[in-house]
C-alpha cells in the first residue's frame, strides 16, 4: 500500500513540475495582470471616497454664539471674519482669457443744514451758488437724491513674469462731472495695459491712464470710511495721471513706483513738460503699513517751466483686530502760481494739511468711522475757485478749514450696504453760504446706499 501511494506521489510530482516548466511564462503573466487589476480596483475606491466627500451636507453656519465662543477660544476674529466676507464681495467672475468683472453702484441724498440759496453779501444778491455745499469735492448738491456713480470695472490681472494684462474702469453718473470739469456724465477713470518685464522679482510697466498714488481717500465713495471726501483730497493731491508707471516690489517691505505722466488730471499735456510721480510703500506688517508719495512737475497752461511739487506721507495702522487708524498728512507748493494783485510780481504759493480717520467694526455688520481733519491754503490759491462770488479773492490770503465727520455703516448683505453721515465744516472766515449770507460754518448730513458686485 504504501509503494502505491510513493508510486503516485511520484507520478503527480513529475507531472506537477512538468507543466510548471511548461507554463512557467504564462503564471508569470497572470501574476502581473492580477497585480495590475489590483492596482485599478484601489484607484477607484479613492475616487469613490472624493465622490462621497463632494456630496456630504455642507457644514452648518455657526451661530452668534458660535462665533463668539471661537473667538474667545482663540479663533478667528470678528476681523478676520470680516475680511472674508469682503474678499468674497470683490471675487470678480472670471471670462475667456482670465478677464475680470467688479464694479459698483453708489447712490445718495445730502441735507445742508444752512439751507444754501440767494444769499447777501454787502448788499449785493447773489445766486451762482444756489443749493451747492460750499468747498466739497463730489457731494456738491444740496437737498437731493443723486445717482452718484456707476462703476464698471474690466481687467486682466498678472499672474506671472512675462505676463501681460489691462484694467479699464468706466464711470457714469455725477462722480465723472467733478473728474471732466462738469463736461461728461461718463468718464474713463482707468484704462491701461500692463506688461510684468522678467526681471528680478517681476517689474511691472504700464501705459495710459492711473487713479494718483496720493492721498488717504479714493474717488469712489464706497471704498472709502466716510460718504464726503477730505479737504486734501480735494483741494491738496490730483486725481489722475496720464502717461507710463513703473513699480517693483524690491522685497516683502518695501514696493516702488516711478513714473511720468502728462501732470494733475491732464489726460492731454497742457504744456511742453511732464511730471514725475513716485511712492515708496512700506509693509511692516499686517497691522502698519506706511506710503511716501510725491509729485513735482509744471502744471500752468503755459511753456514757463513753473513747477509745482507734492509730498504726501500715508500710514494705516491696525492696533486692535476691530479698529483701524489712516493718518495723512500733505505739504504742497508751487512756484508763480499767481499774480499778486498789488504788484505785477508772481508769488509763491503753500498748502498743506492732516487728517486722522479711525474706523471701529463694533459687530460683523456694523462699524463707525470718524474723521478730523484741519486744512491750511496758505496763500489761498487752492480754494480760490471754489469761493463765492461775493467773497474777494483768497489769492494772498491765508484760509485755514477744519472739519469733523462721523460716519455709521450697517451691512444689509455682503454687497450692500447703507451709511449716514454728519458734518461739520469750519472757517477763520465767513466763506460758506447760508440762506441768507456768508457763515464760517457748514453742517451737512448725508445718506448713501451702495451696492458692489
């Protein structure tokens, strides 16, 4: 019995070897096929998972109470909140070639509570400021609901060196009549092409049209804390420049920015010389940030070669996660500016002026900002244009301004929003117009509701 079953095992061994030498080539196939199928069923089940993971239910928004607990726990603040939402708010659509669409739609009623209208002075009646707020830039009318300004903006942001973009900022409404001289309810606040030369870090050059790198302020009333504008922005800086910029950011402190430009909102040359423009902006961290701005250049309507120079310091300082400080200051200068009545000589004329905005966010919704600002047209030249009729002229004559606003702002959504505001506006002079005659006083308050998408 057993020489059978050794017999047989035997047998079954020779055979077993024999087909495996035989086979040897296929078993070796069907293992890396078995190992490759292997490989795919894994593939899938990940793919299954990210599937799975896409389809779950959202997370639930955190409540109030949710919100304050995580910041009392260490959080995210109610700051970082905030920024979230308006980094939403300025999410642009993207179009065929990366091209952007933002803008925005700003409306507004103002009250002057002088009551501007036919006004005295010396005896003598006077109506070529009737209903106008005295020396504002932008929110000129008095008693009225104004469409101040629709922005549309289009551009094609850099994303890397060689790369080459655009950005045109078209405005209609009231804005564009101060920009243009009263000429135009539309208006190219913007329009320029970019090209990110590869050199070092990347140096942008652009050609056309810029919003000026001075001031605290800008000309949209939404991006600002308050509804009216600074006497310095107004009467101190320019607006816009036309012509080539260059800016270099050297390292994360500091960015430069050159550039040569037509002069002070001059889209043509109004004479045979240009301006030079420049900024040195420095980013110390996320809570300072100071701008050193300048401008010099001849701005007469003429080939004299007078010039007229800018300094313009900027610092924005977070101290608190709640609360932000904009501090400017601008001293300004020009050569000739005028002919003193008294004389056929040319004088000299002096500007400058600070201001303090403080903004405090008091919930996700709610913020109040307050500005003072005092303004000194030393040789009165700045605010000449925007005198009386009745008033002799500021020209050789020192006019200091002050003026206190506080401005309340409620976010209805993320893209809207409504503020109110209450002014007051001071002279050394009897300058503003009130119903009846001249004051050295001006208060306004005004309404604003605005959407940006």
């Amino acid at each position: 019995m057993r020489k059978h079953i050794f017999v047989s095992l035997a047998v079954l061994g020779v055979v077993f070897f024999g087909f495996a030498d035989v086979y040897a080539d296929e078993i070796a196939d069907l293992k890396e096929m078995l190992k490759k199928q292997s490989e795919i069923i894994q593939q899938l089940q990940k793919r299954l998972e990210q599937v799975e993971q896409r389809q779950a239910p959202a997370t639930p928004r955190p409540t109030a109470a949710e919100h304050k607990g995580a910041e009392e726990k260490g959080g995210a603040t109610l700051s970082d909140r905030l920024a979230a939402v308006e980094e939403r708010v300025k999410a642009m659509p993207e179009l065929p070639g990366g091209i952007k669409i933002s803008g925005l739609l700003d409306t507004s009623y103002t009250y002057n509570f002088n009551r501007p209208d036919n006004y005295y002075v010396g005896g003598t009646r006077y109506t070529d400021k009737n209903r106008k707020n005295s020396y504002r830039v932008f929110d000129t009318e008095a008693d009225s609901f104004n469409v101040d300004l629709f922005e549309l903006v289009v551009e094609k942001p850099l994303a890397e060196k060689g790369d080459a973009g655009f950005r045109v900022d078209l405005n209609v409404g009231e804005t564009p009549n101060v920009l243009d001289g009263g000429s135009d309810d539309f208006e190219f606040q913007q329009a320029y092409v970019t090209w990110r030369a590869p050199i070092g870090n990347g140096l942008d050059i652009s050609l056309g049209k810029f919003v000026t790198l001075l001031g605290a302020e800008v000309i949209e009333a939404p991006l600002n804390y308050n509804i009216s504008r600074s006497y310095l922005f107004g009467y101190a800086i320019p607006f816009t420049h036309t012509g080539v910029r260059f800016q270099y950011p050297v390292n994360d402190l500091l960015s430069v920015t050159m550039g040569i430009n037509n002069g002070w909102d001059n889209e043509t040359d109004n004479n045979h010389a240009k301006s030079i423009e420049g900024q040195l902006a420095f980013n110390f961290s996320e809570r300072y940030q100071l701008f050193v701005n300048g401008i010099y250049g001849a701005e007469q309507d003429d080939n004299s070669g007078r010039k007229r120079g800018v300094i313009d310091l900027v610092a924005v300082l977070k101290p608190v996660d709640k609360l932000t400080l904009v501090l400017n200051y601008d001293y300004g200068d020009e050569q000739d500016a005028y002919t003193d009545s008294g004389t056929a000589a040319l004088r000299r004329a002096n500007w400058q002026g600070f201001s303090a905005i403080a903004n405090y966010d008091f919930t996700e919704k709610f913020s109040l900002a307050a500005r003072a600002e005092y303004f000194s047209d030393d040789d009165g030249y700045r605010l000449n244009s925007s005198r009386p009729s009745g008033v002799a002229s500021f020209e050789g004559r020192s006019i200091e301004m002050e003026e206190y606003t506080l401005t309340a702002q409620y976010r209805l959504t993320p893209s809207m929003a409504v503020r109110a505001e209450i002014r007051l506006d001071k002279s050394d002079e009897d300058i503003f117009v009130d119903e009846k005659k001249l004051e050295d006083n001006q208060v306004t308050g005004a309404l604003e509701f605005y959407y940006r998408f």
